[in-house]
C-alpha cells in the first residue's frame, strides 16, 4: 500500500504513511542504490563511470570503504541514544571497547599471559554486543538523575574507566602500547582447524575470484543492513515515539505516562550493543589493537559524524560516517594530485605551482614533501585543519548536517519554479 | 683485403659487444615497485599523531638521504622515489596505508620505515605474504625473532639490551665519580611492550650485579596521569641511582617534582625517556649534573664520525633551515640499511621484492660510524646488535632553537660507546626480554 501516485503527501492509511520508503521515486532510487552498492568492488563497466565511487574498488579504498562500514554501526548506536532518545554520551568508544575486549576474551587463543577462549565468531560477536548492552544498563540510572552537558560529562568518566581497567588486566587487553591479536574475521562451526569461510584471505565464490576485502565488504554490508533496517523500525515503534517524548522534554513525557526509566535504559542497552559489536568488528578488522585507542578522541570522533550527518536520521549517520572517514583520504590524495599538476605542465600548473611547495625552499601554502609542522602546512596538518573546520562550518550553518542541507535541496526542486 | 676485411669484422664484433655489456645496469630484474627509472620506496609513518614531532624529524631526514642518493646517480641507474603515508598513530590507518604500499602495480618495493610497535605487529604477517621488508621504527626485543617479524628488520639494538648496557654503566659511573660501590636501584616504567622490556633489562643486570631493587615501579608510570604517587614512592625508597623506560614529559615531571622534595639520585634512562629539548627547560641544569643519556646511536655532537660529518654537510647544504636534532641520525641511517640492502640486490641482479629480502638476509650494513654495524642474516643470536653508547649532558653545548646552518648543538658528550656489558653478551636471545604472550 503506498502513497497515492503524483500526490507524494497524500497517505491513505497508517501503514502507507509509516512506510519507510513510501513513494515510488523512492523505491526506485533505493532500487539503484543497492544495486549499485552490490556492485560497486566489481571491475564493472558501467559502475566505473560514475564519478565518486568508481575507484572505490581498488584495494585501498575497499579498506577505507570497510572501515566507515564497521563505523557506521556504532554511529547508527550513537544516533539511536543521542539523536532519537536525546542522551548525549560521549562514552561511546569505553562500549566499543567493552564489545571487542568481550571478544577478544571469548574468541582469542589462550597463551601463557593473555587469556582467550578459543570459541568462533557465532558466538563472540553476539556476546559483544551483549556483554556491553548489558554495561550499558548498568550506566543508564546515570541518565535519569542527570541530564544534557551533565550527563555528557558523566559519560566522559566511563571512558576513562575503560583504559584503566585495560591496564589492570592486561591478560585480557595486551600489554600497554602493544595490544594483542583479536581472532580473525572467519567463519567456524566450533574450534576446527580450517575455518569454512575465511574473510582475511582471497577465495572464490562461485565462479569469482574474490579478494579478502570484497569478502568482507559484502559480509559487513550484511550486517549494516540488518543494523540500519532495526534502527528505522525502532525509530517508527512505540519505543521510538517513547524516545521522541524524552527527548523533546522527559519530565513531560514522564507526566503524560511515558516510562522514562524504561525508556532510558532500553536506549542506552540498544545502543551499547550496537557499539559491542562494531568495537569487536573494529578491533578484528585491525589484526592489532592498541588499548590506548579506545579513547574520548574516538567518542568525540562519533558525535561530529553525527553533527555532520544530521541526529536522527539512519541516513545522516551513514553520509556523516563515509564524509568524516572518507575526506581525509580524498583531502590526502587531492594533496598528491596537486603535487602532481604542480611539477607538471597542464594549464593551470603555475597556479598550483605557487600553491603548492614541492622542495624545501620553493614557496606555497601547502607541502608535498616536507613534513615538518609549520609553513608551508604538510599533507597531514591540512586533514585536521578541514576536519575542524568542517565541524565549526556544520554547527553554525547547518545544524541539522547533510541530511538537513538535501532536505533544503529536495525542498527547492519541489516547489521550482516557485521556490522561494 | 681480407686481412682488413676480418679485422673490421672483429672490431665491429667487439664494439657491439662492449655497448651490450656497457648497459648491464638495465638488466637488472625486477617487479613491484620497480620500474625502467624508478625504485619506489615507502614509509609509513607518525606525521599527526602522538609521536609526529619525533618521526616528522626522522622522515626529513630520510627524504634529505634519498635526495642524495638520486643526486649521487640512484640505484641501478634509476631514481629513488620516497612514498610517505601518514598513519596518525592508529593501527586502522595503517593498515589502510599498507594496502597503497603492497599493491603489486603502484606499491614499493620495500618499506623503509613503518612507525609504531602495534603497527609493524598487525602489518607482521601481511609483510611474509606480499613478501616485503619492513624496518620498524620500534626497539622491542622481539623483532629479531624470526616468529614475532619474518621480514621485519630491526636497527640497531633493543630496549632490553640497552638496559643491562645503561644499569652497568650506572654502577660503574657511581663507583668511579660518585664513590659509591655499592648503590641501589629503583626502576620505573610505562605499562606495555617499551616499558616494560627495558624494565625487564634493568632487572636482568641488577640480578647479574648484585644490586639491590629498592623499589620496582614497573608499569607503574602511566603517560599523562598525575605522577605525585609515584614521586612520593620514590622518595621514600631513596635508592641512589634510577632507571627510567618513560618519555620525556614523564621524565621531566618526575625529576622534577622529586628534585622539589629534595631527592637528587643519579638519572638515566631508554632512548625514548630523554629528548636533547629538555635541556632547553629549568630542569637543564639538574640533567647537566644528575642525567646520563644512553642511545643506539651517535648523538648531533659527537666528533670524528664520517657518516655525521657526511650527514651534516649534505643537510647544512640542502636543509639548513631545519631544527639540529638527534632524531635526523634515525632517520639517515634508517635509509642508508635501505639503500644498502637496495644495492645488494642490485648487484645480485634481482630488485624484486623477493630480491631485497635475500640482500637484507646477506647485507652486512656499514653506517659510517652512526651506529654498530648490522646484518640479519643467520640465527638472531649471532647478529642482534648488543652495543649500545652512554653520554654525558653537557648543557654548555646544548644551543636552543639552533638550526643546521647556524651548526649548534644538542648537548651530549661521548662517555663510553659502542660498548656492549659482559651480561649483554652473555645473554642467549631467544625471543623478546618481556614476552606477551601473543
């Protein structure tokens, strides 16, 4: 039952209305988009020609691709706590954490100073999830006493804690600086030997060559889906119209009946599980993991993905996910290119010649060879400058982050020629 | 006529031969990462993260090295091209950095530096199936295990080592200067592999020599947190010398607000717990009197070595804007294993990946004096480096903001070095000081 046709807004029932994609234009565009994303590692034709993702196939982008994918999920967390129920937290990465030291203690090998299970990924990946909704419902009692920047400060605490005990019990966390192994993205029915199906090795399926990454691509998509599709549906539910109520006023919605304990605790455990397992996959997926890196920096990382992308909205988090991760790379690149064009003889080379500084002592704003911090800015400083900067530029022009600036787009397409 | 004739034919004959034999340098084979005119390079490396004033340091160094090699003619006849990527210290990245580097079409040939000890860990076992070599910017002990890094090829020597080297150095330094035969030690150190594997040297040479441990902050110093627990613990312990395996922050922290309290033992430390800097700072004077440097390699100042003197005129000519450190040594010597083992290959004839880790496995290194010279090749008891030098803090010739054109110093005079302790030597390497397990 959809909308009725060439009358977008015009819903016939609850069920046309609460439909996730209702209209036909946006069944089709979802149509292409899957498609598309199917088919995006594959050397194709026609997916090579369109401009942004034709050269995320090659191996290094494929990885970088991978990693936003795993990003993704604890961001999808975040914005069910944060963006749908209103709770600010900045303790996001101490429940990532949690997930992958869960993991790592179901599913590692057991050696003489690290301690590990051995068991398969049907069951350290879940339990996770599990283990941190279950810390997760330990912290919310902190939600209902405080609320807002108190509450944002609370969580902070929890991050700490985190490394703490990671330096208490290096038998589960490695040592210090070095971390340890995570088990490996591979599919067993119990602890054989030969896993049926290895992630982090190149195989073939069916009659394709498929290289590791593509492996995982497609296992990682799986599970973003599945992640995505239960965090719109919960957005539409009773528990998401419960969390709607809180976040606009929790002693209001306390007084119109809604359970704010209830409430509160089922956001924080949800989230938190969606954080376990993107900790675990995170941690996997790096082979080696360091314990410093479940830090406040990554926390903050989460809450400027979702500022850029747009709260509340799955596909804020997913386009504040691919721009945060995906633009220090191009910013990198786009560097390199110019260094290129700059040493070379197109048209516009003596622009980027005097942009650009190739040796020590050539002028330019911006350096391809020399590292050293300072003037001329090096590749790596000109990526934390644009971060920042993109995050001031969001917050003051467009709080509601790319999914608020396509709305104005969508808007002005709709009434054009009469958009005003 | 015929005579000439067989004569013209013979000349002819040889001079083709001699233009085939004169472009041998062209038949070297290669692969990945090598092309007709180019050898690429790469480094992955801490351009933004938490170690990104050190390694930027290192990196310039390398690229002012490999600016020389190219100007010198290359390697084989072709250029040297250095990649750098930037792993912010984060594992995730570097990976991500690894994928550019081992690509079989755009990649390197072999990877000069790759910084951060859980980095090289997670890239160990990709580097034995691309079948690339690595040199870490890290000195724990396990690297020249052959389990822990196949291709992973270590300079110069670990923290483990230069801990036994340091704490006997520290005995006899008290005997001959201070008078004291008898004094007693206290060790403090990071949590982790650093730390903890030169507190585990510090333990093996107070064992061998019979000096008493007072107290035993091992993994007891956490980077950032508030040191004055730690202070306090040591001031009541009172030993007369001190083992540090922590970083410059810590350290000068540390000393100082043990020095507040009236505590003044002698000083010293790993490599990475003393930065030339601190002399730049109030607690100079107390490094002057009460700190000695240990290092793997020669500082800025010292005379009489011909890879320093080369070093320094090269940059003086090409980079004499840039800041006198003691990092850029790393960094030179770093690239010239590289080169060496580049041109062993070369002369065997085989630049292919494949190719270079044969020569690292064959190459002796000769650093000109920079550093004890090196090889890998064989059973790493034989060739893991035991050497390590001691300084003294001069604060004299310490020149703050110094750059290579006004040619200051760092402000560390030679004591003893390269030196290796009689337990060093004794010590069977089989595998890293502190083990972990996995």
């Amino acid at each position: 039952m959809r909308s009725v046709r060439g009358r977008p807004s015009l819903y016939t029932s609850y069920e046309a209305e609460t439909r996730l994609f209702p209209t036909r234009v946006q069944q089709v565009a979802l149509g292409v988009f899957v498609l598309v994303i199917l088919l995006m590692p594959f050397d194709l034709p026609v997916i090579d020609q369109l401009p942004v993702i034709r050269f995320l196939d090659e191996n290094y982008w494929l990885k970088v691709v991978n990693k936003a994918l795993i990003f993704v999920i604890a961001a999808l967390g975040l914005n069910l706590l944060s963006g749908l129920a209103g709770q600010i937290s900045l303790g996001h990465a101490f429940f990532m954490g949690v997930g992958a030291y869960t993991a790592v203690l179901l599913g590692g090998p057991d050696s003489g100073r690290l301690w590990g299970y051995g068991l398969p990924i049907w069951i350290w990946l879940p339990a996770a999830g599990i283990a941190a909704a279950l810390v997760g419902v330990l912290v919310a009692p902190a939600a209902v006493r405080v609320r807002g920047l108190y509450l944002g400060i609370a969580t902070i605490g929890l991050v700490f804690i985190g490394l703490h005990l990671s330096r208490v019990f290096p038998e589960v966390a490695g040592p210090g600086a070095l971390g340890r192994k995570w088990p490996r993205l591979e599919f067993r029915i119990w602890k054989e030997e030969e896993p049926f199906l290895d992630l982090t090795r190149k195989g073939k399926w069916l009659w394709f060559e498929v290289t590791q990454h593509q492996k995982t691509y497609f296992f990682l998509l799986v599970l973003v889906a599945l992640f995505a599709v239960v965090s719109a549906n919960l957005a539409r539910s009773r528990t998401g119209r419960s969390w709607a109520a809180i976040r606009d006023r929790d002693i209001a919605a306390e007084i119109m009946g809604v359970p704010e304990f209830r409430a509160k605790t089922t956001a924080f455990a949800i989230s938190s599980f969606y954080a376990g397992v993107a900790g675990a996959l995170l941690a996997s997926f790096s082979i080696q993991f360091n314990p410093e890196a479940w830090d406040l920096l990554l926390s903050v990382e989460f809450l400027a993905i979702l500022l850029i992308g747009g709260m509340g909205r799955v596909s804020g988090a997913l386009a504040g996910t691919f721009f945060v991760i995906l633009t220090p790379h191009f910013v990198e690149r786009f560097a390199h290119w110019m260094g290129d064009q700059a040493e070379g003889e197109g048209l516009m080379s003596g622009f980027w010649d005097g942009f650009v500084s190739i040796g020590s002592g050539d002028f330019g704003f911006v350096s391809v060879s020399q590292t050293a911090l300072g003037f001329p800015l090096p590749v790596a400083a000109l990526d934390e400058i644009i971060y920042g900067a993109l995050i001031i530029a969001f917050l003051l022009f467009e709080p509601q982050g790319l999914y608020g600036m396509w709305v104005k787009v969508r808007n002005y397409w709709k009434g054009w020629p009469f958009s005003y | 006529m015929k005579n000439l004739f067989r004569v013209l034919a013979v000349g002819l004959a040889l001079s083709v031969v001699a233009v085939a034999c004169g472009s041998d340098e062209a038949k070297v084979e290669y692969g990945a990462g090598v092309t007709e005119d180019t050898v690429r390079v790469g480094a992955i490396a801490d351009l933004s993260g938490a170690f990104a004033p050190l390694v930027v340091q290192i990196i310039d160094a390398q690229q002012s090295y490999w600016d020389k090699v190219n100007a010198d003619g290359g390697i084989a006849g072709r250029q040297v091209d250095f990649v750098v990527e930037d792993n912010g210290y984060d594992v995730t990245t570097h990976l991500e950095k690894y994928e550019l580097m081992r690509d079989p079409d755009n990649g390197v040939v072999l990877l000069s530096q790759s910084t951060g000890s859980p980095h090289t860990a997670a890239i160990a076992e990709m580097l034995v199936e691309d079948g690339l070599a690595a040199i870490p910017l890290s000195w724990y002990s396990a690297w020249p295990d052959p389990d822990f890094g196949e291709n992973v090829f270590e300079s110069y020597s670990n923290y483990c080592y230069e801990s036994i080297n340091g704490v006997e150095f520290l005995r006899d330094y008290m005997a001959s200067e201070m008078g004291n035969d008898s004094p007693t030690l206290a060790i403090l150190s990071f949590p982790g592999e650093y730390g903890q594997d030169g507190a585990a040297g510090a333990k093996i040479a107070a064992e061998a020599l019979g000096i008493e441990i007072v107290h035993d902050g091992e993994a007891t110093v956490i980077p950032g947190a508030d040191q004055t627990p730690i202070i306090s613990a040591l001031v009541e312990a009172d030993a007369d010398m001190v083992w540090t395996t922590i970083n410059p922050s810590g350290l000068a922290g540390i000393m100082g607000g043990a020095a507040a309290e009236g505590y003044v033992p002698l000083w010293s430390g790993n490599v990475p717990s003393f930065s030339y800097l601190l002399l730049g700072t109030a607690l100079g004077p107390l490094f002057d009197t009460n700190y000695i440097v240990n290092s793997y390699i020669v500082t800025w100042n010292t005379d009489g070595v011909e890879g320093l003197d080369e070093m320094k005129a090269w940059m003086g000519e090409n980079n004499p804007d840039l800041p006198v450190s003691d990092a850029y040594i790393i960094g030179w010597t770093e690239a010239m294993a590289a080169h060496q083992a580049l041109e062993q290959a070369a002369a065997n004839g085989d630049l292919t990946r494949a190719g270079v880790i044969a020569a690292f496995n064959e190459v002796t290194v000769d650093y000109k004096g920079l550093a004890p010279n090196q090889s890998w090749g064989g059973d790493a008891n034989d060739t893991v480096v035991r050497e390590t030098y001691s300084y003294d803090v001069v604060l004299a010739d310490y020149d703050d903001g110094a750059t290579i054109a006004d040619g200051g110093g760092t402000g560390t005079a030679l004591l003893r070095g390269p030196w290796v302790s009689d337990i060093t030597k004794a010590q069977t390497y089989d595998g890293a000081c502190f083990k972990t397990g996995g």
